[in-house]
C-alpha cells in the first residue's frame, strides 16, 4: 500500500493534489525549487480546506497540513512510496526531473507524472526499471474534479496501475485507465474544441463571451470552452496542440493563430490575470 507520496510543483495542480492526499490522511512530501511557492501552497491548501468544510464537503476531524512537510530538496522524496510529477507542460523539463528522481528514489518507488499530453513510454525510458512509471492526469481544480485519468505505458505493470487505482479510492477519485497515445482521452477531445471556439473568435462571428453563453445554454457545457481555457492556462493548450498537430499530423490540432497570439503577448488566462477574460 503507497503510504507516503511526494510531489513535484507547488503550483496550481501540485497544490491540488497534495491537498487530496493530505485530506485521505496520506503523508504528502512537497517539493519546489521556490520557498515562496511553497508558503502560497500552504496557505492556498488552508484556505480551500475551510471552505470546503464550511460547504459540508470535508469533514472537521483532521488537519490536512499536518500531514504535509516541504522543502526545496529532492532528498525529501528519498523514502517516498510515489513520487508524482506536477510541473509546467514541457517535456525536457520533466526529464530532468524524472532523471533526479531515479537517483534520489527507492528502486521500487512508483513514479508518475501528472502530464496531460506527454507520452509516458519516453518518460519510461529514462528510469531504471520503466515497469514503475504512470501517468495520472488529475482534473483541474483537483479538490473537486472526481477524475484521474490514468495512462499505461507499454512499460507499466500490471501492479503499478492496481496500487494506483488503490490509491484514486482512498481518495475519492475515480481512476480510468486508458492507452498511451498523443493527448490521452480528455485533451484529444476538449482540445479541438477549445481550438474551434477561439477560431470562431478569431474570424469574428462572436465575442468569447457569446461563445460561452451558446455552450452552455445551448449545449449544456458546465463552463464555456473559453472560460475553461483560461483556467488551464492558454500556454498550456498550445503546448498540447502543438504537441498533438506533431504527434498525428492532423489539421484538426493546429493551433488558432489567435492562441498564439494571446500566449506570445503574455495573456494566459487566470494565472497571468488576462486571457480572453479578466480576472482578479
């Protein structure tokens, strides 16, 4: 049984999912290179904790923070049970990093990345013993999204994939496996759509606002196709695009020229303040 989980990134999904762990009373190891994006974790977790308690949807019996030890060194991660990758979407990053992990971990250790576009078979590759590598795509905000999607690798064992399904029930979450392939499942799907929304932008049929309107009024979507780009961030749907229109030379996956506009100019949605909405 995983006891102990590290995890890489104190960013928005790091954060996310060791707040989850921590709430499952799972021991959580949060690593980053930034002290300060460590300190906003803590206070981001205490604040979403209270929240959710004062809603009825956590209990009051524990107190995820003590459950949760930081630092900036990846020696933290040494006796971790897993150890799950949560950093920026490119790929030559997290190779160095699962470069790291394969000195600094326990040969049994499982490591995962919680990429949503990038193949796990070349992450595999890396690491001695490739049978221990997975992904696990957690939904965005993960304190309420009740998915992961979990992607096996040609490499993945049979036993890697159970004790992360064990792991997705422990803490609530509902854990579907799928193939290794460009984007996975989720991306393959919501990409393209989120692509065509901003296109539709772009040649001026309608605003972004009246984009969002007509899907979910009229197509019954919980939130526009917009307004849920600029809560993944526009930077990253180019990367998985970008990715995507490599991986399967297909049309459908060439970024709007709009996305790339908005990304150069440094409009990436809710984490830089302005995207095809402001935000506070």
């Amino acid at each position: 049984m995983i006891q102990t989980v590290g995890v890489i990134g104190a960013g928005q999904m790091g954060q996310g999912i060791a707040q989850v762990l921590a709430c499952a009373s799972i021991d959580v190891r949060l690593v980053d290179l930034s002290p300060q994006a460590l300190e906003k974790a803590l206070i981001t977790t205490s604040s979403s904790v209270s929240k959710l308690q004062e809603k009825g949807k956590l209990g009051t019996g524990i107190d995820p923070l003590a459950f949760i030890k930081t630092s900036t060194d990846m020696q933290l991660l040494a006796e971790c049970d897993l150890v799950i990758e949560a950093v920026t979407e490119d790929e030559m990053t997290k190779r160095k990093i699962f470069e790291s992990l394969n000195q600094v971990c326990r040969s049994d250790a499982l490591l995962a990345s919680n990429t949503s576009s990038i193949s796990i078979g070349r992450l595999a590759a890396i690491i001695d013993r490739p049978e221990r590598m997975i992904g696990v795509h957690f939904m965005n905000p993960v304190p309420l999204m009740p998915l992961i999607e979990v992607i096996e690798a040609k490499q993945t064992s049979a036993e890697t994939v159970a004790l992360i399904q064990q792991l997705a029930e422990r803490i609530e979450k509902t854990a579907v496996v799928v193939k290794d392939r460009p984007a996975f499942v989720l991306n393959r799907i919501l990409l393209p759509t989120i692509n065509e929304a901003i296109r539709v932008v772009e040649e001026g049929t309608a605003t972004a606002e009246q984009v969002d309107q007509i899907m979910t009024l009229g197509a019954g979507f919980p939130m526009g196709p917009l307004a849920l780009a600029d809560m993944i961030g526009l930077d990253t749907c180019l990367s998985i695009l970008d990715l995507m229109f490599v991986e399967l030379k297909d049309s459908r996956y060439l970024p709007a020229p709009l996305l790339r506009e908005q990304v150069v100019a440094g409009r990436l949605g809710k984490k830089s303040g302005e995207g095809f909405y402001q935000h506070a």
